[in-house]
C-alpha cells in the first residue's frame, strides 16, 4: 500500500518540521501511511513548490502548503478513505 500523504518540504525548512510532526501525529492515529519528499531530490517538485513548502499532498493532491491544521488534514484522511486505493 502507499502512502496517502505527502510532505514535499526540504532539509532545514523549520516549517517542514512542523508539518512532519503533525502529519505523523495524525497519520499515526487513523493508521494512514505517510511519506516526505525533498525538492532538493526531484528538480521537478523543486520548480512547482519552492516557494510553498512545505506542501502536504493527499493520494496525489495538494491539501495544504505552508501550515498543517491537523483538524483539517484529519477530516480530509476521514472524508477520502473510501476513495484510497485497495
């Protein structure tokens, strides 16, 4: 299964920390994968996000970018699982 959520952020984003330890609070508690990508790896993500990460994708979509409410993200995982895939 992949994960659902994607942090894009880069090393050393004080912003990208917060939005990893958010997503992994609420990724943890309604049991949904999660991963991190760097812009700095994939110049691709590098010139469509720079200047908004961190950016948190949901199964492929952007969610949010800058601030994680983990309210929001919670009831956007909660609201989409029955259209993750099997």
């Amino acid at each position: 299964m992949s994960p659902r959520v994607t942090i894009v952020g880069k090393p050393d984003c004080h912003l990208c920390h917060e939005a990893r330890v958010q997503v992994s609070a609420v990724c943890a508690e309604l049991g949904v994968g999660w991963e991190e990508r760097s812009i700095l790896d994939d110049p691709g993500l590098y010139d469509e996000y720079w200047e908004k990460i961190p950016v948190i994708l949901i199964d492929g979509r952007i969610h949010d970018y800058w601030r994680v409410d983990p309210g929001r993200l919670r009831g956007a995982l909660t609201d989409n699982r029955s259209h993750s895939s099997d």
